[in-house]
C-alpha cells in the first residue's frame, strides 16, 4: 500500500490513505497516542486497516527501534494460543519437546498486537489482564515469573460491550484495554475517500501486471461509491486486482466490476445489514431454503441451524450453566439437555 507522502496527503500516515473527516481523526488520534505507553484498543469491521494502525502507532513510538509482534488470536485454539502467547516449558504437554519462547518475551521493547481480540478464551482472558496489570506472566508448564516490557495494542471486529453482556469477554479486561479507542470506520461511511484508493490499487496493480495504467470510467466511479462495502478497503482492493486482470483497453470500464457491486445480483449476506432482526431471520430463511432444497425435510434442517445457534449462544452466557440456561430460555431443564447431547454442544455446558 501506498505511504501518505505517495499521495501526496501531508495529514496522513504511511501505509493509509484517505482524506475524510472520519480517517484525518485516525491519522490525529494515532499520532497524539503513539509517544506514550498507552494501550490502544482499535475498533472496526474486517478489511478496514487496523493492523495498519498498529504499526503505524508502533513505528512513531520510542519503541519503533523494538520488535512489533502480531498475534491473530482468533486463528488458534485455546491451549495453543496460551503456548504462543506466553512460550512453554519442555515436557508442559504431549508436543512440547523442547523450551519455546512465546510472543509476549518476543515483543519485550515493542509492541505486540494482539488480532482479534474478542475470540480469546474467558480463562484465557485472565491470564491476559494479569499482563496488562503486572507485566509478568509464567510460561506455559513452569512457576518461573517472567516479566515484560512491551506495549499492547489489541483490535476487534465485535461490539465489546455487547461481549461483556453475553458474557463472553471479561468486563476488568474491557476496561484494561479501552484506555485510548480508536474507531477505523468502513469505507461506506468515507465514500469520499474511494476516488483515490482506487487510483491507487490500479496503479499498484498495473506496475505488477507490466500494464499502462488505466482510465477509470465516471460510472466506475459512481458504482463503486454506491457500493456498500461488507469486505471494506480489502474488497476494492481484490475487484482493482481483477479489473487489470480482465482490462481489454486502457479504460477501467463499469462493467468489469462483479455484477452485486453494479447493483445487478444481491450483496452477500455480511456483516453491513439494515432492517434487524427480522430481516436476519428471513435472509437466514432464503439462504436455508436454498442449501437444503433437495431435503426431504427442510424444515427441520433449517430449524435445527437456529435452534443449535440459540442454546449455544444462551450456554456461553450462562457460562454453561445449565439449570441457568433453561431458566433463560423459558424451557425444562431436561428439554435442554436432550438438545444439548442432540447438537453435540455438551463441550459448551456443565
């Protein structure tokens, strides 16, 4: 990606673009935040530049001269995430051959970014604030302290508050980490910035494709701005990628968009939905329907989808209580826990 003084955008910092009130905020915000030790927590759809962020906040720290150490917490289970995080000791579980460092020593004089916050363990999430408080940990299998110095920067894609209510994420935690926020909006809500990003992924992509560089057609332009973006700047960047791949002039015509971006198929269900609940459910209905239209029985295979979804969701916040969870719900206790063995959910409850 392109750096701020490519641009020509003076506000702006390397590796983002953009030129809208909502992303000069970012550009500032990052900047006043980066010479302390300060936790960062950045909010933001999926594809909308916070690791970006996270770098940017770490390369105009004291601490640029320091590892920057990325961690995407939602890719890993829970044992093998508490063995990345904070390393583990020869003999500490059946794989673990020999002493392993974990990405917390690796980041000592820099900062690690921990990805995806909001998929850490509850029990996890303990070990976690006991870093933000203390500054020590032990490795995983040891009693041996360890203690750290390095910066925390941690980004979601989910609402936290919203976590904490299902009970999901640790509240003392919340709290540790949302010393300075930093909301990346999505692009639809900087559709002025779409323009240059553009231009500039065509120019990218067409220096890599050994091609001059395209035209962009007005109703480009017009049909990108009108978009809604689910998959944000990651997903104009994929459809400039495509367009120089299928260019067959020296203009970036409308029609070498895929066909929902210019309005002719219905956008993927994603994250970006409007008309709540309702209209969730009936999109949820429509796509069911479609994926079970050979079924006998469809109506017990999409039932089924929202039934599991609902005693799985209901168990976590009860913290797999389930005496709890059926209270909840308005339903017996053994109707639960039949349905409980019947969708393979008893590694949820207790």
């Amino acid at each position: 990606m392109t750096t701020a003084s490519d641009s020509g955008q003076a506000d702006s910092i390397d590796g983002m673009i953009g030129s809208s009130p909502a992303m000069r905020e970012v550009f500032e915000l990052s900047r006043l935040v980066a010479p302390a030790s300060t936790t960062v927590l950045l909010t933001g759809e999926t594809g909308t530049g916070k690791e970006l962020i996270a770098r940017a906040v770490h390369e105009l720290s004291p601490r640029a001269s320091g590892p920057f150490v990325r961690v995407n917490c939602g890719a890993l289970s829970e044992s093998l995430l508490e063995s990345e995080l904070f390393g583990h000791v020869k003999g500490a579980f059946t794989s673990a051959n020999e002493n392993r460092t974990g990405r917390f020593e690796a980041a000592h004089g820099g900062t690690i970014f921990l990805d995806e916050i909001n998929s850490v363990s509850y029990t996890l999430q303990v070990k976690l604030l006991r870093v933000l408080q203390e500054q020590e940990f032990e490795r995983v299998g040891d009693t041996k302290t360890i203690r750290v110095d390095c910066r925390i920067v941690a980004a979601t894609n989910r609402d936290l508050l919203d976590e904490i209510e299902a009970g999901r994420f640790r509240e003392d935690l919340y709290y540790r980490l949302n010393v300075v926020p930093i909301y990346l909006p999505p692009l639809r809500e900087r559709s002025d910035d779409i323009p240059v990003l553009i231009e500039h992924f065509v120019q990218i992509y067409a220096k890599i494709n050994r091609r001059p560089v395209p035209t962009i057609a007005k109703e480009t332009i017009e049909a990108l701005k009108s978009y809604s973006w689910p998959g944000n700047v990651r997903e104009l960047q994929n459809y400039a990628e495509r367009a120089l791949v299928l260019l067959r002039n020296g203009e970036f015509t409308v029609d070498l968009l895929p066909p929902h971006v210019r309005g002719l198929a219905p956008v993927r269900i994603g994250r970006h939905r409007t008309g709540g609940a309702e209209k969730t459910a009936e999109e949820l209905v429509t796509l069911g329907l479609t994926e079970y239209a050979d079924e006998s029985k469809p109506f017990e295979k999409v039932m089924g989808l929202v039934e599991r979804q609902l005693l799985s969701q209901m168990l976590r916040q009860c913290q797999g209580v389930q005496i709890k969870a059926a209270e909840r719900l308005g339903i017996n206790r053994n109707t639960l826990h039949k349905k409980v063995t019947e969708y393979g959910l008893d590694s949820e409850s207790r």
